[in-house]
C-alpha cells in the first residue's frame, strides 16, 4: 500500500472529526488495523476493507473516489461533470463509483500477477518495439483523424515497455495494434499499459480492461455485448441494473468508460478474424489489440483495423540478457552461473551453439523459464544450453525449457505434490482446454468435454449414490429404534439409489438441453426484496421443465415400484399411473420453487472480488440456501402426498421426511448447478479416475503460486499458450 493512502485516510479520519477507536468500531475493524492502515504498515487493503472505512467515514463520492484511487495507487479523481461546471446526477455518481470499483479490482488483480510472474524482480525484461510494416497500418489521416482533402504524416510510436501508455495517448483515435511471435511479451505489455492508465486515469476517465478475445465469437455476438458479458463473468456486481433497466457493464460500455485491452486476436477459432476485425471497424471505441504477426496479417491486408496505428516487438538482444540474467541469481566468487553462457554468446556469436541458443532467448517467455529452470543458486548449470550433442536446434532448446520447467517448479524444494502425478494433472487439464477450444480453464467447466451420456450417468450415479446412502443409513437408525429388520433400510437405499439418480440424471441432461444457464456460476445472492423480473419471465419455464423431466423419470421408478408391489417412498397403493403422477408432481413442484426462487436473485454486491475461489464460494453459499431451503418445502410436500393418499404419517416417516428433504435438496442441487457440477466432477469422478488431485481447488492455487497458472479474472490460464500446447502433447 502506497503512503498516499495512509495520509489520504488519516486526513479523512480528522476532517470528520472520529477517533481511531471510533472508526475501528463503526467498520468493525481492531484498532490495531486502523492504525497499521495510517502508518502505512498494512500494504495491498482489500477494496472490501477501502469501502467499509468508506461508509465508516460518511464519504461523499468525490471523497470515496479519492480514498479508492489513493488505494490503488494512482491520482485523485476529479468528479464527473466538474469540467463543464454542471451539477453531476445521481446515474453518474453509480456509474463512477461503478467505474471506480472496478479501476481499483482491475489495478490490485494485475498488481497481484506481476507479484507472483516476478516481472519486476530484479526489473522488468526490456521489451520494445518499433513500428509495423505499412501494409497493417491504416491510412495516417485516418489516424490522426484529420480533415478530408489533408494529410497527416507518420506518428514516431517506437518505445519500450515504461512507454506503452505515453505511447497509446499520443494516438489521437486511441487505436493501437501490437504485433508479436509467441512468448515476445505481449501479454506483459497489456498489463502493463493497463496498470499505466489506472495510475493517472481521472474519475470520468475510461477504465482499462485486459480482454482475452479468443473466446469471442463475432458472428453470435456483437462486440459491446460480448465485453459487457465479460465483465459481468470477471465483475459480478456490475450484473447489477441501473438506468432503463440496463446492467451497469452494458451502461458502463455504452457510455464510453471501458477501454478494451484485446489479448490474443490469434487465439481466435478458425474462420473468425476477418468477421473480428469488421466488428471492430464498425464501432469506433479506443482499443488495444495484441496478435501474432502472421493471423492479423492475413486479414489486415485486405483491410486493417479501421483508424489503427501497428507496432511490433523486437527481439531482446545480447546485451539485454547480460544486463538481466546475472542479476536472477547469487554470486559465486564474484561470478554467476549464467557468465560462461553469456561470454560465450557475446565472444562466439558464430558457432552453432551460440546461434541455437541466441535464437531461443530473445522472447521474454524463453528467458523467463531459463531464469526458473538455473538461476536458482541451488539449481542446475545453464552451461548445459550449449552442448549441441544434446540440443541439436533452437527447436530442441525451447522444448527443453518447456519439458524442464514443471519439474522444476514442483521438484524436491517443494515436496507438497509429486511432479510425475502432477505432469498428469497438468496435461489432462491442457488437453481438457484443447477438446473445449479455449485457453480458459474454468472450474465450472471440468468435466464439460465429456460427452453429454456420459455426464448424465456420472451425474446419476455420484447423486443418486449420495441419496441412496444417507437415505439407507438414516432408514437404518430409524429401524434400530423401532425394532425392524435392516433390510428395509437396505431396500430403501437402493430404491433411492435407482429412482434419484435416473430423475437426477435426465434433470442434468434436460439442463444442458434447454441452455437455461443452470451451469453457469451464480452471479447472485437471495434477498427477500430487490429481484429483477425479467430474470424470472427468462428463468422460470426452462427450470420447470428441468423439475418436470427429472420428475417424470422419479416417477417411472414409483410407477414401476408400485407395480411390483411395494411402497415407494412411503406412498401405497398408487399404481403405476399413480405413482408415475406422483414423480411427475414432485418434480414439477420443485422446478415451480426453483423458478420463484429466481424472483429473489439480486446481483452480488458491485464490491465483491471474482476470482476463480471467490465465484466458487459464492456458488457454494447460494445453492446451499435455496436448494436446502427448498429440499425441506419438498419434504413436507411428500408428507402431504402420504397423508393423502394413506389417511395419516407415521412418527417415523415423518423424521426421515424432516431429515432427508434438506439433503434430497441439497443433492438436487449438485445435479443443477455450477457448484453441483464442480462438486461431481472436479471433486469426485476426476479425481476418483485419477485426472485430477482430491484437492483440486488447493492444487490450482498453488500452480499460480508456482507461475503454471494465472488467474484471469474468474478463470485460470497457462501462463502461456506454449506451455499449455506443450503439456496437452505430453505422454
């Protein structure tokens, strides 16, 4: 945390006249917080933290503006409106607090990846560039936006890394392209020109957002739509609806206060890139785009990016590996290890060796796993990069660094998992991205490239497993108290295990089906009051019917349970007819519940962080509420049923309906949901099947931690998509 807050809060405090103690009170926070956050002790507040010493304080929102821009690092805000001298209206103010909250997620998450990549450890890699080739530049005039019937000459936009920013705003469309091979740093570059912006952005200033466009599909979804969208997954509280009934990341799009940081125009599908490109030209937001040479040249040649200036990275010299790689690791007698590698490439330039390796380490993603793989003091001699016996072309070298980096990141100094099993782990996660088509890894999504049967029995057989043995167990201890045989309990199990898991299984199948958005992760909380009615007309019918088809399929099993002469469920004498209705009713009862539930929705608090963890909690918390809630209304539903159809409910009965229903409902959920989904798959089936660890949420963690992954809003990715091609090819 920067000093600039801790003067900024302790200014704040005095102006409203409050104690340390008064505030500590009033947020909830110890004293001893309040005053490490004064002294400047406390480093990186949490935005949760900034707003609540925020309300606390009794913050106007040119105050909270303030407060929030000193958080993060970067200059007050000057208030919407101030500049024309006209009062600013209530919309404004939510749309610039809206925009505030979001500049101050985006900046700590970014802040927070540059931290863990170590890019300013000891100092960032000189990244450069210079200017593209004509043939991937519009017309300058176009550029410089100047008048009909005049010319503009060329902008000089050659710079390095610190200037990316400078460089964009001299731009008068604010349209910058940025050409790279792979691993040349453009994904650093975004970041940073993003973290750039942040720092000297005003309150009505635009809000850089780093974009990975590769999941867009231009030919379904027009662009403004497809980034509110993406900041909705990313930023769950701008789900929340202001003007006109319209999200606050549709309205902060249209108004202008989004600059799109676009990521990996290459990693578009096939067939994408001219459609991509004339979406863009239609709109004329300010924009940075990355891609690799070749598959923006192939399009922008019959007509670039409309009013885009281009750039291209160079290649790290020489030099520039003298001036880095020494300073990654510890001297030895006045020298390093990387010394012989480096005198050799700056002494022999000629000779295979040198020019093999020289050619692998001019991409910072080359260097920066040379310096994991041997920089460590502990670690192993870079010496062996020039032995051509072993790698005989640039080619072998690369994929030498690729093979040796997990090993080396998950080797004997970090004994926590077994590099071997996690090779494994890693490379079915890299092929499960490869079957999906993205370079997203979202938790909700494990076990999605499996075929939609093959999910259904899994589905079937985990939940209905789940019921069939709490079930059996509960029956059991009702048995043991009342002096009845076991095998009613054994029966009742197993009969719940068939009947549950067949209406589960079609519930899930019916679900993916219908596309009714029960797999994608809640975004939302349950309040009494505040839902928003056109998401329930959009919910309602397709969760009825998800209830009525996995009803029909419970129904089938009393049916058939009936005919055989038993009692299913307590219920007697039904029929088949009888008994298939009764499923039916039951499911068409709970998919009712689940759509009125849906009136109760309201978007998570616009505060709330959305990291992959943060949205899986979140999921946990909502399902368990309305589904367990639920499960105890369908509990007493069937108590009804038995009621009416046997006259009155045994004591007994009546316990396991009060004890089972919450659960029922709770595995109701598992089949319907996100966190079901992750619950059966990520941590079940996978890591019963050996794919996965047990610990899946922990292991993704820590492959952040180690530089595998990175968190990219609410999903993971390989820190590059070499890695990730690489470890989906591993044997």
């Amino acid at each position: 945390m920067t000093s600039q807050f801790s003067a900024v809060l302790r200014q704040l405090r005095r102006q409203k006249a409050l104690t340390q103690e008064v505030l500590a009170e009033r947020t909830g926070l110890s004293v001893r917080t309040i005053r490490r956050l004064e002294n400047g002790e406390s480093a990186n507040p949490q935005l949760e933290t900034v707003r609540l010493l925020a309300d606390a304080l009794g913050l106007d929102p040119d105050e909270r503006a303030q407060l929030l821009a000193a958080a993060g690092g970067r200059q007050p805000p000057e208030a919407p409106g101030a500049a024309e001298g006209r009062p600013e209206s209530a919309f404004e103010r939510r749309l610039a607090e809206a925009a505030d909250d979001l500049a101050h997620a985006v900046g700590a998450r970014l802040d927070r990846e540059e931290e863990l990549r170590r890019i300013q450890d000891p100092f960032p890699l000189p990244v450069r560039w210079a200017p593209a080739p004509d043939d991937v530049t519009d017309h300058w005039e176009n550029i410089r936006r100047v008048s009909p019937g005049k010319s503009a000459a060329p902008l000089d936009l050659a710079g390095r890394l610190p200037e990316i920013a400078e460089v964009h705003r001299r731009i008068p469309s604010g349209r910058l392209v940025v050409l790279g091979r792979a691993g040349s740093g453009k994904s650093v570059l975004a970041a940073r020109f993003v973290l750039d912006v942040l720092r000297t952005r005003d309150r009505d200033g635009a809000v850089p957002v780093v974009l990975g466009i590769g999941s867009w599909n231009p030919t379904t979804t027009e662009f403004r739509h497809w980034v509110a969208g993406q900041l909705v997954r990313d930023h769950p509280g701008l789900a929340a609806t202001g003007h006109d009934d319209v999200s606050l990341a549709t309205a902060l799009v249209e108004a202008g206060r989004i600059l799109p940081v676009l990521d990996g125009f290459d990693e578009l599908a096939t067939g994408l890139h001219r459609a991509a490109l004339d979406a863009l030209n239609a709109t004329t937001l300010p924009l940075l785009l990355t891609s690799r040479p070749g598959e923006y040249a192939s399009v922008a040649r019959a007509g670039p990016l409309t009013a885009a200036a281009a750039v291209r990275l160079t290649d790290l010299t020489v030099t520039d590996l003298v001036d880095y790689l020494p300073r990654t690791t510890r001297k030895n007698g006045g020298a390093t290890a990387w010394d012989p590698v480096l005198d050799e490439l700056r002494d022999h330039p000629g000779r295979p060796a040198s020019v093999n390796l020289r050619a692998v380490l001019t991409t910072p993603l080359m260097v920066g796993l040379g310096r994991a793989i041997y920089s460590d003091p502990s670690g192993r001699d870079p010496a062996e990069l020039l032995d051509t016996t072993r790698f005989g072309s640039q080619y072998e070298l690369e994929d030498h660094l690729l093979g040796s980096f997990i090993p080396t990141v998950y080797g004997e100094r970090h004994p926590r998992w077994d590099y071997e099993r996690v090779l494994g782990w890693l490379g079915y996660l890299a092929q499960h991205m490869d079957r999906l088509d993205t370079q997203d890894l979202a938790w909700w999504q494990l076990g999605g490239a499996m075929r939609r049967r093959s999910r259904m029995v899994v589905v079937g057989l985990v939940s209905g497993l789940a019921i069939g043995l709490f079930s059996g167990l509960a029956t059991w201890l009702v048995t043991v108290l009342i002096g009845v045989g076991g095998l009613v309990a054994l029966v009742g199990g197993v009969g719940n295990w068939v009947a549950f898991g067949l209406a589960l299984g079609l519930a899930h199948g019916a679900g993916l089906t219908l596309g009714c958005g029960a797999f994608e992760p809640s975004r939302v909380r349950l309040r009494p009051r505040g839902g928003v009615r056109r998401q329930m007309r959009a919910k309602f019918g397709p969760r009825l019917m998800v209830g009525m088809v996995g009803g029909a399929g419970l129904g089938l099993v009393l049916g058939l349970a009936s005919l055989a002469g038993l009692d299913p469920m307590g219920l007697s004498g039904l029929g088949f007819l009888g008994g298939f209705a009764a499923g039916v009713g039951l499911g068409a009862l709970a998919g009712f519940g689940w759509g009125l539930m849906s009136g109760f929705e309201v978007p998570v608090d616009i505060r709330s962080a959305a990291g992959p963890v943060d949205l899986l909690r979140t999921n946990r918390l909502t399902v368990a509420v309305e589904f367990v809630g639920w499960g105890f209304v369908l509990a007493v539903a069937h108590l009804l049923v038995i009621v009416f159809t046997g006259g009155h409910v045994a004591p007994a009965i009546l316990l396991l309906n009060l004890v089972l229903g919450p659960v029922i409902g709770l595995v109701l959920g598992t089949s319907l949901t996100a966190w079901g989904q992750w619950l059966v798959f990520a941590r079940v089936w996978l890591p019963l099947t050996g794919r996965l660890p047990w610990s899946v949420a922990a292991f993704l963690d820590d492959a952040c931690r180690r530089g595998v992954l990175r968190q990219a809003g609410a999903v993971y990715q390989f820190r590059h998509a070499r890695l990730q091609t690489h470890l989906a090819n591993h044997d």
